[in-house]
C-alpha cells in the first residue's frame, strides 16, 4: 500500500498543470456545491426548528395580504374549538429609537406580540425567563445583539430605557439573537397592550376595518385547517366576508416562500425560483469540473498503459490495477474536498455581505453534514474513475506494453461531445448573466417617476413640528431648489384602505394604497398628468381632493373620474380632481396597485428636497449640510438621509443579490471550462505536434496550422450554441414569470452570448495553438 501511495503522489506530481486545472476546478466547484447545498438546505428548512412549526399557521385574509383586525382574537378564543393559542404581532409605524441614561440615542426596530408569544415560538432565554417575560404592558423582551448595542457587556434584566424620549419601558428578559433560517427578524419585542400607549388609537382594538396586525394560529393536533379557515371567515360580520372569500391558513414553514410582496418590517420573505436557480448553477458547475476531469485524465492514461503492463508482466492482479488507479482518483478528489472546504470559511463572510447567501457555519461541521460530503466525493471519484480503470486493466498485457489501448473518451467525437457540453453550459450561464442584469437595470430605470438629484430627509417626533423651520432652512441652503412633504418613500410601506361606492348601480367596495403629499410633490417626481388637474396647497378648497392613478379607475371600473367622491369612514369625503400616469411606487416585481394620492392633514413623514445641481462636489456638500442641519432639528433621534435613487435600488436588493450570486458563480464556471478547454488544446496539439512539423517543413503558414488546430473547437462551439439557446430562452422566460413587469429576451442576447463563447474560445485555445503554431519543426522531427 505504502508503495501504492508513492507511485500515485509520483504521477499526479510528474503532470503539474493537469493535476492543478483538476484540483483548483474541482475544489471550487465542490466550494460551490457545499455553499448552495448548505444555503438552500437553511431556506427550505426555514422555521422548521420550532417544536410545533407543522401546527402553526398564519391567517392570509387574501392572496398576498397578512393584515387582520385586532379584534379578532378576543372572538376566536370565545368561539372557536381546535385553536389552542392566537398570538397577534404587529410592528411600529415608525422605527423606534432607544436611549439609555445618557448614552446617544440608537434606532432599532420594535414589535407588539401577545403575552404568550415565547409559549408558541421556540427562542433561547439568555437572561430572564422568556415565558413571562410580556405579561406586563411596558416590559420589553431584547435581542442579544440589541442589548450590547444598548449595555455593552453588562446584564440588561431590569434595566429601563426610554423609547421615543417618551415612553420608560423595563427590560424583562434577553434571547438569543434568531436563527438564520427564520421568517421572523426583530431585536425587541413588547407585550401587545403597550401599544395602547406608544401608539394610541380607540377604534384599533373595536373595529373589523383596522387590520393592523399578523394573527397566528396554534392548531390542535387532530383540526383540519380548512375547515378552521371556513369558521374564521363566519365570525367576520356579513359586511366584510365578501373580501374574504381566498382566507386560509398558512403553515409557518411554508410562510417564507409564500409572500413575497409583503412589505412587513419584522417579517422575512424568499424567493424560492432564485434558491432554486442558484442550485442549478452549482450542479452546472460541478458538472463542468467533472467534465475537465474525464477528459483531461482520460487524455492522459496514454502515460499509464505501459506502466500498467509492466505491472502485469510482474504479476500484478487486475484488481490490484483497478484499485490503484480508483485510489488516485479518490485522493485527488478528497483533497480538493479539503480545499473546497477552505474556500468556504474564506468566503463565507463575503458571500454573506455582497448577496443573499448566508448559512450556519455550524453546519458545514457537522457529522451528517461530513458524512454526505464524503459520501459525494467517493461517488464521484468512482464514476470518473472506474471506466478507464476497467478497460487498461482488463487489456491485453501485449497491448498495454505497445500503448495500445484506445478509451472511449479519447475518440474525437467522444471528445467534441464534451467540449460542447461544456460550451452548452458557457453559454446558457453567459445568457441568464446578461439577463439577469438587463431585468435589473429595467426595475431600476423603468419605475416612472424622476430620480436624479433628490435627498430623502426622514421626519422625526422632533421634527414634525418644525416643518416650517426645517423647509425654511433647507430652501437657504445653496443648491437647494425644492422641498415637499409626503408619507412616500421608495421601499416604505404606503397605508391600505377602503372605500364604498356606486357604479351603475353596483355597490363597490375598493382597497387601495394611499399616501398624502403637497402639491408639489406631483412635479418634483416628475408625473404625467392625463385628465383633471393637480389640487393645491394654498386653496382651502382644496383639502381633501385627491389625484389618482389610471390603475384605480381600471381596476373598480370608473369611467368619468373627475368629480368622483370616495366616501371613508370616520374621515371627510374624498373628491377625486386628478390622474396620472401609472408609476411604480413598488418594485417592478409587483403589479402596479390601484393608488390614491391625498392633499390631507395626516402627518407627512418624509421630506423630498430637490438639488439644482449634479455635480459631485456640490452635491456632497449640500448633503453634508442637510445632515448637519437634521441634527440640530432632531437631536433625539437619529435621521438617515439618503439619496432617491439608493432608496430606490433598495427596493431591487434582492434582484442585485441574486445578480451577484449569479455572476459570480457564472464565472467560475466560465473559468474552469476555458481551464478544461485549455488543457484539452495542449494535449490535442502535442498528439499533433510531428504533423505540424510536416506541414511547416513543407511550407504551411502560421494562420493554416492555427485554423486547423481550432477549427474544431469552433465548430462544436457552434453546436453548443444551437444547442444552448432553446434550453436557455425556457429558463429565461420562466424566470421572468417572477417579475409583473419585465424586459424582453431581445435577440442580440443571444447574438452576445454566442459571440462570447466564441471569443472565449478561440482566445483559451489559441494561446497553445500559437506556441505550437510558431515553434522550431526540426524540434518535432529530430528522431523521425
């Protein structure tokens, strides 16, 4: 065996570059299998963790919409059998900011749950007992990461911090931060009654039409969730049982995947086709390495046939053949396991920043995790192995000392069939690439409204007050052409309401998105006015009208829109004087909404201010200012002040991740096919080498022996295209069915790809075939 050992080290030392192209493909792409396997194990296993995770759901009112009225709960408990516990979650309106003693004042985030929240959640208590720790209003539950940012080392049980430099809340209990595979993101948690008194409003816990909250149900073992969905909807007065016609009952594993256009702050959303994606470009790129590995180590057995008959003539059985050359497989590939392993924990950390990629460490470690992974690697070496193994060994001792033998693999069309599945791979991956940053870029530019030279200014408690001032002092600051008032911001949730009215006799009932705005906030984003007119600020007539957008007249099927009242509950009247142009206040990847925009006295919460310049400097400076000038106004609370645009590529992070991720891993692929490529051209030219000797001696030029030595190469590059394209254009719109909006799979995507396997191509295979190309023939003919 020690023999064994040496004689396998002294061949894969004595070929240095084949040996390195295998091992570096083969240990990146195991790199990428483990990342992808882990990650994707982490998302489909989400919240699974939770004991009762199989009979808790979530109460989906309606395709896409989580929201259900507080009130539901007290008429649950008292009327409906199989429930064992309803917990209702909600966020704050506002991100809270959190202050202790004297220390500066930090934004973090802040949910309202019921008292037995920790009783039907499985969270580990660091500090407190987690299971009454909310049965008091205005006790407050911590992550451990919030607590180091609020006490640094020291315990926080006990201890009062001051929320909105308002209200006192007491710490009652710590947890450990969440898992990564968790739907639920939050860092403090209080009991549901404190929102009485953080934010108070009389008819939130009376009425059917305040759906402020998430509401999760704990089932009975023995319930049918269907037939509990149907009981919900009863207990809804008559009047809004017609809207709930979809209500069902969400499995909490299975919330993840499920709501993806939900905007809702504490709460996590996936998308399963892009896990699922990410996959495939794994296995792709295994595939490729695995690929490189048969050709090239098959290209090379010709070293070994003698080898393996002098073997014979010595009496070496055939098993002892098989296993010796099976073992050189199994080590090469155990060894660029190891180093797969390595490129992980070096990657980790920055997979984790730059995209959506994230997994537990823990579990690469683990010994089912080990297990798998060896199993794999042992799978694979024996297939790559084991059929040139089977024919050297099982070939005439006479054959093998003549070199002989001949695998199927070394055959030219075994070959070609190879090298264009390879380009097949190349080519679909440079096409999802391209793909994947056109839809992107389409989100990003195609939303509607102006993005260029506008500062988001977010308002606080202490700045609400001081609109005025705060207008004031932005209008003196240089460059500052513009300021407006709205609740709209790029990636912030707008409020949902509803409104009754008549069309041709018809009662209607319409749910809309809704935000207020000042009148000039029509043209500093730039809208298109198609009927009516804007409303105005100074016009006291004016109050209460509102613009619009062609979505809300198609969608409740309003055809003479000006002068048309939205009758509301609790509120005015509103009269509709305008509409414009659909836009994308939401990502493309949502259908546009129907949208009514106020002219009202509900609190803006954003001030959008308008640059006159796009000079770099100029702009820097003016930012500088206006975050200077928000700390004077908000000394309390911190302001974040960023750029429309950065508010808007926010909305597309997900898609830039994914871009990323994709990219990324396309190009190692791409990388190790032009390895694989490149080693395959050095040994199809050393077979060749003694010919194009011949052919110089007898006056071939440079181009002639180049074109004969690629030719090949192009050719099946060219079979690899037609190949390539139908299976990539079946991806590509399923793909796209993801996004309501989307761009087009234009032809020169196409006509690109192609020509950049092309490239790819002639530049990996004419680099070897140039040195042979130019090289000495009395080098190639001295012993002929």
């Amino acid at each position: 065996m020690r023999n064994t050992f040496k004689l396998i080290i002294r061949s894969l030392v004595r070929k240095p570059m084949t040996t390195t192209i295998n091992l570096l493909g083969l240990s990146v792409s195991l790199a990428l299998v483990l990342i992808l396997s882990a990650y994707s194990f982490s998302e489909f296993s989400t919240d699974k963790f939770h004991q009762n995770h199989e009979n808790i759901f979530i109460i989906q009112p309606g395709k896409g919409w989580l929201y259900t009225p507080a009130i539901l709960k007290p008429v649950i408990d008292n009327s409906l059998e199989g429930v064992e516990k309803l917990i209702r979650v909600r966020d704050k309106w506002k991100a809270p900011v959190y202050q202790f003693g004297q220390n500066n004042p930090l934004e973090s985030d802040l949910i309202f749950a019921d008292s037995d929240f920790f009783e039907v959640f499985d969270y580990k208590a660091l500090e407190g007992d987690l299971k009454t720790a909310l049965s008091e209003p205005m006790s407050l539950v911590i992550s451990e990461k919030l607590a180091r940012r609020l006490f640094g080392e020291k315990p926080a049980l006990g201890k009062t911090v001051k929320l909105d430099d308002k209200h006192l809340l007491t710490v009652s209990a710590v947890f450990k931060d969440q898992a990564l595979n968790s739907i639920f993101s939050f860092n403090s948690i209080t009991n549901i009654e404190t929102v009485k008194k953080v934010q108070p409003n009389p008819s939130d816990f009376t009425h059917w039409n305040y759906n402020n909250y998430q509401t999760f149900l704990q089932l009975n073992n023995h319930v049918n969730k269907t037939e509990i969905a149907k009981n919900i909807v009863k207990l809804f007065p008559e009047s809004n049982r017609e809207r709930l016609s979809q209500l069902k009952l969400v499995e909490l594993s299975k919330i993840y995947f499920a709501n993806r256009d939900q905007h809702i702050s504490y709460l996590k959303f996936g998308n399963k086709q892009n896990v699922i994606y990410l996959a495939l470009v794994a296995m792709l790129v295994l595939i490729v390495a695995l690929v490189n590995f048969i050709n090239i180590t098959a290209s090379h057995w010709h070293d070994k046939i003698k080898q393996t008959g002098v073997m014979k003539v010595i009496g070496a059985w055939r098993p002892t053949i098989i296993v010796q050359m099976l073992l050189e497989t199994f080590l090469l590939f155990t060894f660029a396991l190891f180093l797969g392993y390595c490129f992980v924990f070096l990657s980790s950390t920055y997979l984790a920043r730059k995209t959506e990629i994230v997994f537990s460490p823990e579990l690469f470690m683990s010994p089912g995790f080990l297990l798998i992974s060896i199993s794999l690697v042992t799978l694979l070496s024996i297939l790559c192995g084991i059929v040139p193994a089977l024919r050297i060994a099982y070939s005439a001792t006479l054959i093998n000392l003549k070199k002989k033998v001949t695998l199927k693999t070394q055959k030219s069309f075994g070959k070609g069939i190879m090298v264009s599945l390879q380009f097949v791979v190349t080519i679909v991956l440079i096409l999802f690439t391209i793909l994947v940053q056109k839809q992107v870029d389409y989100g990003n530019n195609n939303i509607g409204i102006n993005q260029e030279s506008i500062i988001g200014v977010p308002l606080t408690k202490q700045m609400v007050g001081k609109k005025d001032v705060l207008k004031e002092s932005l209008l003196a600051k240089a460059n500052v052409e513009e300021v407006v008032f709205t609740q709209y911001y790029p990636g912030k949730m707008n409020s949902g309401w509803s409104s009754t009215f008549q069309i041709n006799g018809e009662e209607i009932r319409a749910v809309f998105r809704t935000f207020s705005a000042d009148a000039g906030f029509f043209d500093i984003m730039g809208l298109e006015l198609t009927e009516g007119r804007f409303y105005h600020d100074h016009l006291e007539t004016d109050k209460y009208k509102v613009v619009v957008n062609h979505q809300f007249l198609k969608e409740f099927g309003i055809t003479e829109p000006i002068g048309f009242v939205l009758p509301q509950y609790r509120r005015p009247d509103y009269e509709i004087v305008g509409v414009v142009k659909d836009f994308h206040f939401k990502s493309v990847n949502e259908p546009i909404a129907p949208l009514v925009i106020r002219n009202d006295d509900i609190q803006s919460s954003v001030a959008l201010v308008r640059l006159k310049t796009e000079n770099f400097k100029a702009l820097k400076i003016t930012y500088e200012n206006i975050r200077g000038l928000t700390a004077e106004l908000s000394p309390s609370f911190p302001v974040n002040v960023t750029f429309f645009d950065q508010a808007v590529e926010a909305m597309y992070q997900s898609e830039i991740k994914f871009r990323r991720a994709f990219t990324m891993f396309s190009i190692c692929a791409i990388v190790i096919s032009c390895m694989g490529i490149l080693a395959m051209s050095l040994f199809a030219t050393r077979q060749r080498i003694k010919e194009i000797g011949i052919r110089k001696v007898n006056g071939a030029k440079v181009y002639e022996i180049l074109a004969m030595l690629n030719k090949d190469f192009i050719k099946w590059v060219v079979i690899a295209f037609v190949i390539a394209c139908p299976i990539a254009y079946y991806a590509m719109n399923k793909w796209l069915e993801n996004f309501a909006y989307k761009t087009t799979l234009s032809w020169w995507i196409f006509a690109l790809a192609g020509v950049l396997a092309l490239g790819i191509a002639l530049l990996t295979v004419s680099f070897q075939s140039y040195k042979a190309a130019i090289r000495n023939p009395v080098e190639a003919l001295r012993y002929e």
